[in-house]
C-alpha cells in the first residue's frame, strides 16, 4: 500500500463520523498549522520543566514571586468586580428602562473597547497623576495634593473603565432574549420591581454576565501595558524586567498560564452551561418606568462616558496643542514611517493568518471529527497566551535554536499569527458552516476536482468571512504592544512601540498624533464588530427620541 494510501486511510478513520471524508492534503495542512501556533507555548512549557522541582519551589517561595501572584489575583478581581458594577447597570437601563436616548448611549457605553487600556492609562496619568491637569486645576485654590494614581487602584480603574464594556455587551445580548411576559407575570404575583429581577430576571442573564467578567479576567490578567504605566507589579511587568532570567521568567511565565487556563476552564464550563439558560426571544424586553431615578440614571451614563471617552481623547488633543516640558516635538508632527512599519507588518499578519487559518477553519467547520475539533483548540492556544509570555517564548527560541531569524521581521509576523489566527479561524469557519455541502458535492458530479469545487463554489460562498478575518485581524495587529516590543528587530518602530517610547521618556506631545491614529484604527475594528451584530445599535420596540 503506498504512503498516501496510508495516510488517507489514518485521516478517514479519524474523521470517523464525518459525511465526507477529508482530503489528505487538507488534514495536513490544517494539523501543521495547530501544530505550527501551539509550538512556542509547548516549548516554553518544556523549557520551564527543565528547572527542577526544588529550584522551582525555591523561586515560587520567595517573597517577589507571592506578592506578584497576590497582586494579579486582586488586579483581576479589582477588575472584574468594577467591570460588574458598570456593565450590568449600564445593560439594565439601556435595554430595560424608558432611558432617554437608550441607543445613544448603548453606542457610547461599547466605544471605550476603541481605547486601548495603555492609552487610556497614559491619558490617566497626564490627568490625574502629579503636576496633572486636575492637581494645576486645583493649585490655584491651595490643594497641593491629590490622591495618587499610580498602583493597584489606578490600575483597576483604568482596566475597569476600558474592559467592562464585555460585561456590557454580553449582558445586553442576555436581556434582549430575555422574555418579558416573565418579568410581568412575577409583578402579578405581588413582587417589587428588584424582587421580580432578582428571582426572575438574574438567574436568566447571569451567564452572560459570567462570560464578559471571565473575558475580562482574562484581559486583566493578561494586561502588560496598563500595570507597568501604573507601577504595579504584576506577573506580565515582572515577566518583561526579568525577562534575562530566563528559567525565572518561564517560572513566572507558566504560573501565568495557569491562571489563565483556569480563566478558560471557568469560561469553557460556562459556556456549556449557558445552553437551556436563556429563554427565547418573547413578547419583547419590559419597559421599566424609572421615574425620579431618570436623571441620577442619565448623569451616571454620561459620567462613564466622560472619564472613558472624554478624558482619554481631550488628554490626546492637549498633547496636540500644548508646549513646554515634555510636549516638546509635539503638535501635528507625525513620522509616517512608524504608521507604514505598522501597515506593513499588519498587512502581512493578516494575509499570513488568513492563509493559515483557511485550512483549519474548513476541516472544522466540514468535519464533527475529533481531529478536526483537535486542530481548532489547539489553534486557540496563541491566542490564550498573554502577548508578553508568547513574546518572551519566541525570543528564547529563536536566540537558542533559530538565530537566524532572532529579531526579524518574519519572526514578528509569527508572533501574530499565533496570537491572533483565531480571530481568522473563527469568521471563516463561520462562513464554512453557512455554505450548503451538497453545493461542492454537485460540482464534483459535474467533473470537477476537489481543489477546482473549492475555488470555484465555495471560496466564493466563503469569501465575506474571509475578508471580516483578515479585517480583524489587521485591526488588532496594529494595537498589539508587549509581544511587538519582545520580538521587533532592533531598531523597527511601530505606532505602538513609538508611543511606548516617548512616553516612558515623558515626551507626551510626540505621541498625540499616533495615539489618535490607533484610536481611529481601533474604531474601525468596532465598526467591523458592529457589522457582524446589528442588534448593538438595534432593538425589538426601541422607539428612541
């Protein structure tokens, strides 16, 4: 039997419950991509069991590595908690409540997701830390001092005020298949409001609240720029300063894989969960008057808005016009080689993502095998992995093993191809699954070969979700800092590792035009997820002013 017999026969026995069996070509293709993504944390992995048991107690014990791990499990909390506190009630009045101007205000309470968190902590810092606007507004009427907003409580302000819109979209997504006649049929039982939506309408959205704080857990914990801007030790900054330690940092870097598979495990179990959670979409949202409570409801919507979109875009457009220290070099000059470094390596993450997840996403999404389920989770590991801990992987790699491509472009583009090929796997698998099979089998019948059906039926059927996996994929490369400052060829500046630069030396005006330009770049990547999901700006029997 000759080899390709062999390995087509392995691959169909694999794919055991599949209707249609996979190409050879196919299964190899999409296995060495999974196997290509999930190798730099594998090998990391490795390499951090090759430090010893007790030399790995040693270090786990001492006192840096404990206040590191408790200050992560209070940063993630801190977050969380905070992201709750402001998602949930914003969702609540947004969909259930007479609010004035409720999809206003759902648009406006989603953009800070448009903010990058080391942005909007920078834009904090020139506001509110020392010799800040607020501390000048303040000198003049004999209050020298302000609190400070540097450590874990400027932290988890910042993280709060850009992540909880997770919260707020998955507890929108709940409400609005939320029925309302059971609201109403609570009320008839002689039930208060708060009564009726603590027994009746939590239970029900509950999951959705679960996802979004888990999403956010996992971004806190993930965070590298914000804790390091706020001078909070946390496992990404201790992770990036110790980076030449090498068996200390994968130490550190594998305890911080941990916490987030235990992220994903909760996520992942809440996930299955959630079937049979939510009822079906009934007799439409209720309408809650809410009276008196209008305005206090009005003024805590418009002050989420003023410190996450506010303060963040007017800090940016001071730095434009002000001089003196520290915004010298500033105004309206812009180096376009930064942004073109940023196209370019963005441009060729997205082609490279797009190529590599086209065979994973099509074996997934024609195949219920558990080899094709297999190569999915495993392209989701990059993309589990905080930036900072993948970066640190690659350059351990790529100096011991690969100098060849230590500190290069391609090197760069890998990174983000691992960290953000889901994006890509998601959106075309997607498209795969609305494309009806018995289409390629007919074109088979009519003489054409696998690879011909592929480009002439489905490409075309899949296409759409093609372009949107690339879109975002462009998108978030052009945001992403710690994996871009770890891997970059000495001397290779992006927007991103600019604004890291200058501002780390204190020259705020050099990085006004830059920041402004990911801005715009993030809302496009908004603009693509509200293409994706029009129920964000729309609702069954929304009659706003």
């Amino acid at each position: 039997m000759a080899v390709s017999d062999r390995l087509r026969g392995l691959a169909t026995r694999l794919a055991d419950d599949d209707e249609e069996s996979p190409s050879i070509g196919l299964v190899l293709l999409a296995g060495s991509v999974s196997a290509a993504v999930a190798f730099p944390v594998a090998w990391l992995v490795l390499r951090s069991l090759e430090i010893g048991f007790e030399r790995a107690v040693e270090l786990l014990a001492q006192p840096t590595t404990v206040e590191v791990l408790t200050n992560s499990v209070a940063l993630v909390a801190g977050v969380t908690l905070g992201s709750v506190l402001i998602g949930v009630p914003l969702a609540v009045l947004t969909v259930q409540t007479d609010l004035p101007f409720r999809r206003f205000w759902t648009v406006l309470a989603s953009l800070p997701l448009v903010v990058p968190s080391y942005i909007g902590a920078f834009a904090f810092v020139s506001a509110f830390g020392p010799h800040g606007v607020l501390s000048n507004l303040l000198a003049p009427l004999g209050i020298s001092e302000i609190p400070t907003i540097y450590g874990v409580e400027g932290a988890i302000l910042v993280l709060t005020l850009f992540t909880y819109p997770y919260v707020f979209l998955t507890t929108r997504a709940s409400l609005l298949s939320f029925d309302g006649t059971l609201m109403e049929a609570a009320r008839t039982l002689n039930h208060g409001r708060w009564a009726a939506f603590r027994k009746v309408t939590l239970p029900q959205i509950a999951p959705g609240i679960a996802a979004g704080s888990l999403l956010v857990a996992l971004y806190a914990l993930s965070d590298f720029g914000t804790p390091a801007i706020m001078h909070f030790d946390v496992f990404t900054r201790k992770i990036y300063v110790s980076m030449w330690q090498q068996n200390f940092a994968a130490l550190l870097s594998l305890q911080l894989l941990g916490l987030a598979a235990v992220i994903l495990a909760l996520e992942n179990r809440i996930a299955d969960s959630e079937e049979g959670a939510h009822v079906s979409r009934g007799s439409g949202s209720v309408r809650i008057s809410l009276g008196l409570w209008k305005v206090p409801a009005l003024l805590f919507c418009a002050l989420v808005a003023a410190l996450c979109l506010a303060v963040p875009v007017g800090i940016l457009f001071m730095w434009l016009t002000r001089s003196g220290p520290g915004y010298t070099g500033g105004g309206f000059e812009f180096q376009l080689y930064f942004g073109l470094n940023s196209v370019w390596v963005a441009g060729l993450a997205a082609v490279a993502a797009t190529l590599g997840a086209l065979p994973v996403a099509y074996f997934s999404g024609r195949s219920d095998s558990r080899l094709a389920t297999l190569f999915e989770r495993l392209s989701y590991v990059g993309y589990a992995t905080p930036g900072v801990v993948l970066g640190l992987a690659l350059v351990y790699f790529a100096s011991a093993n690969a100098p060849a491509v230590y500190q290069t472009v391609p090197l760069l583009v890998f990174a983000y191809v691992v960290r953000f090929l889901p994006q890509a796997v998601g959106a075309i698998r997607s498209s795969v699954l609305q494309v009806d099979p018995k289409l390629t089998e007919a074109a088979r019948t009519l003489g054409e070969t696998p690879k011909s059906a592929f480009r002439r039926v489905t490409f075309p059927l899949v296409k759409p979700g093609v372009v949107a996996g690339a879109a975002l994929v462009f998108l978030t490369t052009m945001k992403e800092l710690p994996a871009t400052l770890l891997v970059r060829p000495t001397g290779f500046e992006t927007l991103v590792t600019y604004i890291w630069r200058v501002q780390d030396a204190g020259y705020y005006g050099q990085a006004a035009v830059p920041a402004l330009v990911l801005v715009a770049v993030s809302a496009l990547s908004m603009l693509v997820l509200l293409k994706q999901d029009g129920s964000l700006v729309s609702q069954k029997g929304e009659n706003d002013a």
